[in-house]
C-alpha cells in the first residue's frame, strides 16, 4: 500500500529522510530499497547508517561486490546493508545469514527484487523526476498498520531540511507522561560559542518535539510569554504547528533532578533558587486565556479521585465527601487572595540547571492561573525524591518574606494544596482505604494555619 510521497528530493533532502528514518527503526525492520542503478539507494543507506552510529560512524562503501556488509549499531542492535545486484540464486540469502538478519537486525537491501519476497518490508522507490533527472520522487509502500509512521517521518524530514537541521543526526531522548516524543539533533555545523555566564556549550545541538497534530498552541503560546518576560524557556527554532513539530533550543541534560542527585550539597542553592524563580513569575499578571484552578476546579478534579479510587481497592462510597469538603476549604483558606501563573508541573525534572545563569523551564504548556502557594509545593513536596524538612520550611518563610503575603493565611493555603496533591495517597495505604479522609485534610490544613 502506497504510504507517502516525497516529490522533488535532491540529496540533501534523500538524506535528511534517511536520518529521520535512522531515529525510529528497532530490530527486525526491514527497508527495501528500490530503484535504477545511480539513483540514490547507496546515498540513502549510507546516510542511514552514519546516522544511527553517530561519532562512531565507518566508511560505508557499497556492497555490490560483497553483497553484505555489517556495521555495529550504538543504540543497540547491528545494521545488516545488502545489495543484492549480483545475486545468483535467492538461496544465499540464507548462506549470508540475511533471513536471520531480518528478523534479529536492522537491514536494509539494494535489489530486493532479486531476493524474492521480503514479508513485512517497508519499500522504498527512489526514481528521477521526468521533469528534472537530479531530483528523486521517493515512495513508500507497506504495510499500513507496520509502517503508520512513515508519514511523520516524512513531516519531520521536511521541517528538519526547511529549518537547515537537516544534516543533523536524530537521537530519541526520554519522554514525559505524555504522548509526546522527543528527539535530539546533533550537528555541528550549528555549534556556537556558548553565551558568557552559561553552564551549556553549544554544541550544535536542538531538540525536537513531535507532540499531536495541533497540540502546540499553548506551548508556543506560553513560550512567548515567559520569553517576554526575561523567562528561560527553549527557543523556538522553527514550526510546524498544524502537524504538532516544534524545533526547539537543546537546554542540556543537566536536569535539576540529575544535579541534586549527582551533586546533593547544591540542594540548599537550587531550592532557594526555585523559589525566586516563582517570586519572579509572580509578580507578573498571567496570561487571563488559561484554565483557573479554583474552588470549583479543584473539587471537581479531587472529585475525580473518590469517585474510581476508593472503588478500585474494594472501599466504594469512602471519601465521597472529599469533592465538596476541598471547594469549602479552598473558600475558607485559599479565597480572596490573587492568583498567579502557575506552571503546573514546576518540579526538578522540569527545570534545567544552568550554572550561574537563570533556571531553565520544561514542560510548561499545561500551565493554570491557580492560588501562589500551587507551585511552591509542587517544587517542595514533590513525590518523587525526599527533600529535607528544613529546606521545605526555609524556602516557604523565603516566598512568604519575599512576596509579603500573610504567613498564617500562606501557610494554610499551602497545607491545603499538598493535602490536593497528595490526594491519591491520602488516606489510602497499601490497597486499604481509610474511614475518615475528610477530617483528616480539615485538620491537617487547619492546624497548619490559621
């Protein structure tokens, strides 16, 4: 089945899709690589190959005459590159060990038609253009439900050779819990000095993100506000916001939760910085287009919880109280005071160590207008690693002196909204669910405040 089209590819442009292609292949694919003879199968491949090897990259030369050639693949299978030209007999593909290669290692095959049928393989028709003979029309045709991506694929190639990234090797990089996928472009023809004061080299390196088909608004919508305001969030190099691709400045790999694991004597520094940080963006009127997470918000969100969790570990009707006790304690011990951006997921996985320049900002497309204590506990109380009780309680009299805000009224608005976020902990332990959840959040906030 015919999956894509790519017309008018010269061979920047032959490569670039080699190298998006290089990023996704896993073990047992299988390109076919179809065309006449100088039309590009070996430019393909050979780009193909580089890619996946990185700084380990080997000469590639064509195997016409050896048929096979292997390479050792870094992400952690090997590429198998064939050409099967001066086949004798579709027997020695097993004598060459090809059958098993197909199905163990990433292969891709010049003259497949001279293997016989390849199952599963993902063809790839490289011809000249009738009107221009030193450009390629690129087809691909498989198995629709095998080959789904090969249309992004095409998308991203086309962005990436658009932007002048299309030279760069792609490498997949950890993703968030969304759907989203991430990829790092490297190439060094895009390296620059590293600006004075920063702790990141320039490298030549950008990070790709392939989010859902227009998904990126409010990510490019709050990029441009924090940028507006002096904010350290990633560069937008280049778009494609209708099919959801964003080309955005690499800020590094020094994550704040990398540092305060590898180098723990900074944690007084990065929390105090962490907390100036949301001083700063404080003081700024957000962005009135965002959802507000107040009363009504978060009881329906707390809600969400007594509703499945409880019923899930064999306790069904506990804490059906909680959705209307958290609107009535947000009214008591969170109204009447402003609210401000809040990141939503303002935490060290989120927030990039940049030495002695400002904290670097991910992932903040989710972003809410919500009470100020909000994204101080996301930052202080964050689930994932225990932080010293005495940086919690020196970083809240920080936000508190800093912001002028009244400690008793903060402090409670604080207990309640860890008391949220905890919310699916609460009160649960281990499977079994407690009797009386909601009079341990009216407790637990009141004596925290006032």
């Amino acid at each position: 089945m015919l999956l894509s089209t790519v017309h008018n590819a010269d061979e920047r442009l032959t490569a670039g899709l080699a190298r998006a292609f290089a990023a996704v292949l896993q073990p047992g694919d299988v390109l076919a690589l179809r065309g006449q003879v100088g039309a590009g199968k070996t430019h393909f491949a050979r780009a193909f190959i580089r890619a996946r090897q990185g700084d380990a990259a080997e000469d590639v030369p064509s195997p016409t005459f050896t048929l096979v050639q292997t390479y050792p693949d870094p992400m952690g299978t090997e590429i198998w590159h064939a050409d099967l030209y001066r086949l004798g007999d579709v027997g020695e593909l097993v004598e060459l060990g090809l059958d098993e290669a197909m199905e163990e290692a990433i292969t891709l095959i010049e003259w497949p038609e001279k293997g016989g049928d390849l199952p599963g393989a993902l063809t790839v028709m490289i011809e000249p253009e009738p009107e221009d003979p030193d450009l390629r029309r690129i087809t691909f045709n498989g198995d629709p439900v095998r080959w789904g991506l090969v249309g992004r694929i095409v998308t991203i190639a086309k962005l990436l050779r658009r932007a002048g990234w299309d030279e760069a090797r792609i490498v997949p990089l950890a993703g968030d819990a969304s759907s989203r996928r991430y990829f790092r472009l490297e190439d060094h023809a895009h390296a620059e000095p590293a600006p004075q004061g920063t702790a990141a080299s320039a490298t030549g390196q950008a990070v790709l993100m392939d989010a859902s088909p227009g998904s990126c608004g409010p990510y490019v919508a709050m990029t441009q506000w924090l940028q507006g305001r002096g904010f350290h969030a990633p560069a937008i190099l280049a778009t494609d916001e209708p099919q959801g691709l964003l080309l955005l400045e690499d800020l590094g790999d020094d994550l704040v939760a990398r540092v305060l694991e590898e180098r723990p004597a900074l944690a007084p520094e990065i929390y105090a910085r962490m907390t100036e940080l949301l001083v700063e963006i404080h003081r700024h009127e957000p962005p009135d287009h965002l959802l507000r997470l107040d009363a009504d918000e978060l009881s329906q969100q707390v809600g969400l919880f007594a509703e499945w969790y409880p019923a899930a570990v064999g306790a069904a009707g506990k804490g059906s109280e909680v959705a209307a006790l958290m609107r009535e304690l947000h009214a008591e011990l969170a109204g009447g005071v402003d609210p401000v951006l809040g990141l939503r997921d303002f935490h060290a996985e989120n927030l990039v160590w940049l030495g002695d320049a400002p904290l670097g900002l991910l992932d903040f497309q989710d972003a809410v207008i919500v009470h100020p204590a909000y994204d101080l506990v996301s930052g202080l109380q964050d689930a994932r690693r225990d932080i010293d009780p005495a940086i919690e309680a020196r970083e809240i009299a920080r936000y508190i002196a800093a912001t002028g805000r009244d400690e008793d009224a903060f402090r409670a608005a604080y207990a309640l909204w860890a008391r949220s976020a905890a919310c699916g902990s609460w009160g649960f332990s281990r499977g079994s669910a407690s009797a009386t959840p909601s009079r341990a959040i009216w407790l637990s906030c009141r004596a925290s405040g006032r």
